[in-house]
C-alpha cells in the first residue's frame, strides 16, 4: 500500500510505496498554510486508509473466497472490488454530518474510506489540493488494477511486498523464465515479481530439483532438502513440507496459494477452516535459529506453531525457503555427481530438463 505523510519542513504531503528494494517517495500535493496540524494530519491518515482497503482487494481477491453467492465473503469481496469505480465521486461529494449531528456511514470499506478522505477535503476547504488527491487516487486505483493483470510497473510495483491469495498467470510464466535462465533463483524474482506466483514457479522448480537428486542419491525425493542438512545447517522444514504435499495435491499452484492463504488468515487472527493444511513441527531443528529463537527456553509446554510461514509476510518467506531448497538439492546433487568440477552447470542442466518435462503442472 502507499503511505502519505505530511511535511511540515516543506509544506507538503507526501506518499511513500516500497519497491522490493526500498522505498520510493513523491510529492502529491502543496498543503495550503491555513490548514491546522490536525487537519494535516487527518488528511494523509485517510489517504493511507483508504490506499490500503484498495490493495486488500489485490491481496485478497474475490475469486480466492470459495463462493461467489450472494453473502458470502467471496460476494462481499466483489462487491468491495466493484465498489473501484465510485471512490472519485465519494471524495467529491462526500456524506457530511446533517443538522442533527449524524452522517451516513457505507458499509462499503473502499466506499467508506472514499467518503472520509472527502470529508477531509472537505474540512480544509482547498479546491487545488483537492484536485490534486483526487489525481493521485485515481492513480492508485489504477495501480491495483494493472498490478491485478500482472503488469507490476510504476506505481503497480509495490505488490512485489505483498502477499496475495492468488497467482497472476503472467507472472507465474514470468518466474518460470527467470529459473530456467538460474535455477538457483535471481534477485528478479524479489524486485519485479509478485511473491506468490513467484513461489509457485519455485515449487516447480524444487520439485524438479528434487527430484533429479533423488535419482542420482537414492534418496526419497521428499527428504532430498532435509538430508542436506547434513552439508548445511538449512531451514529445510518448509521445503520439505511442500515437496511432501506434492504427492498429495499435485500442482504448486494449489501448494503455494493454499500455504499462503493459510498464513494470511493466522496473521489476522482466524483460524483456517476445517480441512486445510496442518503443520507438523514436531521435528528436530531445521537449522533455522531465527525461526526458532521465540521458541527456545525451559518452558515444558512451547508455543505451537500454527503455519510453517511468517504471517507477517508469508509469500517472500515462502519464497525464500523454496529457493533455499534448491540450493540444499545443489549441495546433495554435488555430493553424488561424478563430475564435481562441474557440479552447478550439470545440476543446472538435469533440473532444466525435468522441469520442462513436467511443465504442464506450472499453469
């Protein structure tokens, strides 16, 4: 989401959007002197309001609720989504407080948060500065709307820090790319690629991985990344987590988005449906020691650990284990070859063709 901030040094309001690597900063709007603090203060509160309940409807779209009929979260979400194109006319003319002191409250959260960006407007009373965040909003309705298709320029690019409960296509096959060029991964996939398709065509490519160093060890295919461990202490739970639910579900699409899902309904303290995923964590240490330092101590009875992911940021965390797992696969397979000289253009080579020959679960 885009952030807006007063600057009281320069007079002006300001927005901020991350890019995956850093921060990006624009001026949006010269604030008029005799606005008071509060004003100031209320106007970039309502603007960052209002972006963020626009972006959830990217990170949380409709189609990944299940159903569509009418009352059920799938259907409220649409209805939210549709809600895109009355937000410019809710700041122009927003519901104001009537004689009796009440005012008509949306039950619309994009809708809603139009109305009391205009009320803020409304308050200062500034025609140019009205205008000016009129533009911006648009622009960042515009934003989301490119970012749903996949197209993750501009303005769109802060979706690279999102985690998202779906997986644009476009971007799937763009990741793909980037893999098979590397399969070790490319700081591509971190900067210019939603992280969640990202992690998708990750898992395509761990299992390729995987799967080439089972056949060359001997070993399971699902305990390839956790016996590297021995090589290299690695987070392999995460890893191995997903190449087990292979064998279960079949395609990263539904592993990675139902991960994923899973994650972003703890971070907001629900508690996924009956029937979902569950996460063992009754095994050793993974090698992970930032994972698990909130759970070390004497305590007889530990915390239990809900999802294998950081809800804070599950897809980029998802993201990173995966490509760890590669690389755990790399280190096994250049234990095995018969070639050591050449051990990453050989591995390279043999995930490459195991991927491509199985790419017809990527999509």
């Amino acid at each position: 989401m885009t952030s807006y901030a007063v600057d009281d040094e320069n007079n002006t309001l300001i927005r901020t959007w991350a890019t995956g690597n850093g921060l990006r900063a624009a001026i949006v709007a010269a604030l008029p002197g005799p606005a008071a603090s509060n004003q100031r203060m209320h106007l970039a509160a309502a603007m960052s309001n209002l972006s963020e309940a626009l972006w959830r409807c990217y990170t949380h779209p409709a189609s990944a609720a299940g159903s569509l009929d009418v009352n059920t979260e799938g259907w409220r979400r649409q209805q939210t989504r549709d809600g895109f194109s009355t937000v410019v006319a809710a700041i122009q003319s927003p519901n104001l407080v009537d004689d009796a002191g009440y005012v008509t409250v949306e039950y619309d959260p994009v809708q809603e948060y139009g109305h009391r960006l205009g009320r803020a407007l409304h308050e200062i009373g500034d025609s140019p500065l009205t205008e000016a965040v009129v533009a911006d909003v648009a622009a960042e309705i515009r934003a989301v709307e490119e970012a749903e298709l996949g197209n993750l320029a501009g303005r769109a690019v802060q979706a690279v820090v999102l985690s998202r409960a779906d997986a644009s296509p476009a971007q799937v096959a763009a990741a793909d790319a980037i893999l098979d060029k590397d399969p070790l991964g490319g700081r591509e996939l971190f900067m210019e690629l939603e992280p969640t398709a990202a992690a998708v065509a990750a898992a395509h490519w761990l299992k390729a991985a995987a799967d080439v160093t089972a056949e060359l060890s001997g070993i399971p295919a699902e305990l390839v990344v956790a016996s590297a461990d021995d090589i290299e202490a690695l987070p392999y739970r995460t890893p191995t987590l997903v190449l087990e639910l292979f064998e279960i579900m079949g395609t990263p699409y539904q592993i990675v988005v139902d991960l994923v899902s899973e994650a972003m309904l703890i971070a907001e303290g629900l508690a996924p449906p009956d029937g979902s995923l569950t996460y063992d964590d009754s095994g050793g240490d993974d090698g992970d020691d930032e994972d698990d330092d909130e759970l070390s101590g004497d305590a007889e009875d530990p915390p239990v650990r809900l999802t294998p992911l950081d809800p804070s940021r599950p897809a980029r965390d998802l993201l990173e284990d995966l490509l760890i797992g590669i690389h755990a696969c790399r280190l096994l397979y250049a234990q095995y070859t018969e070639d050591p000289s050449g051990d990453d253009d050989v591995f390279s080579a043999a995930v490459r063709a195991r991927a491509a020959q199985n790419s017809g679960r990527l999509l």
